[in-house]
C-alpha cells in the first residue's frame, strides 16, 4: 500500500496558513477542522513549513499566552520533509517515526496534492494486516 492509496481514500484537501497568520488564527484553524498541524504556504501555495499542535504547546511551556500573537512564520518547521504517492506505508511510517512527526506533505511533480498524518499511516497498516489475516484465515479453512 502506498500514500496514494490513504490520499485516494482521504481525500486531497489540506489546511494552510500564511507566515503572516497569528498562532490564535492557526490554533481557530486547527479546532475547526479537527486537525493536528497546517502547512504554511507563502501566496504563490509553496510551503515554507509547517506548524502543528505539538509546536504550539512547547511554545506556550516558553512564552506563555505571548504565544497566541506570535506568527505561524515564527513558530512553524522550516522546510518540512515529504514524500511521494508512490512511497509505501511502512516507509512512511519508518520515515515519520525516525524523524519524531506526526504530519507528512505529499509533493507530486512539485506540487502539494495532499498530507497524512502518523493516524492515517497506522489506521492503514492496521487495515492491511487485517486483510492479509483474513486471506491466511481462508486459505488455511480452504486448504482443510
């Protein structure tokens, strides 16, 4: 299985903001749509980095409610990693797991065409090791 395939099923749509927005906007952006991070998109849509909720709480341990002024610009990683389509699950999984995050642009030919979350990843997995027991399970009822 490959990113393709969780984007096919998940859709292509992805939360952005501009390096402008205050972490107050990204954190309304961030409860509106139920998500854990948005990219940070200058205005011609290429991604400068990203800023997640994991961000902002460390920010708020250093700079207390100061936080919510700050812009998406301050507090976003640079220069987020990402992947392809074609990249499967498991090395997705190794790829965000090795690099300790949660969210992964999905960047085809240039351009942004989706993201996935370490969520999607495992609820991916743990749906292909249920198809693959599944298939033993038949196979072995019909070989008796």
């Amino acid at each position: 299985m490959t990113l393709a395939a969780i984007l096919k099923t998940k859709g292509h749509d992805v939360a952005s903001m501009r390096p402008t927005s205050t972490i107050a906007e990204v954190v309304a952006k961030l409860a509106e749509r139920g998500i854990g991070a948005v990219l940070v998109e200058d205005t011609l849509g290429q991604i400068l980095g990203i800023v997640s909720e994991r961000d902002i709480v460390r920010a708020l341990a250093v700079h207390g409610a100061a936080t919510l002024t700050m812009t998406a610009a301050q507090l976003m990683t640079a220069q987020p990693v990402s992947a392809t389509p074609g990249l499967s699950v498991a090395e997705a999984m190794r790829l965000m797991t090795d690099g300790r995050f949660r969210h992964l642009p999905v960047m085809e030919n240039g351009k942004l065409i989706g993201i996935v979350s370490i969520g999607d990843v495992v609820k991916s997995l743990l749906a292909q090791q249920a198809q693959e027991v599944d298939s033993l399970k038949a196979y072995v009822v019909g070989a008796m």
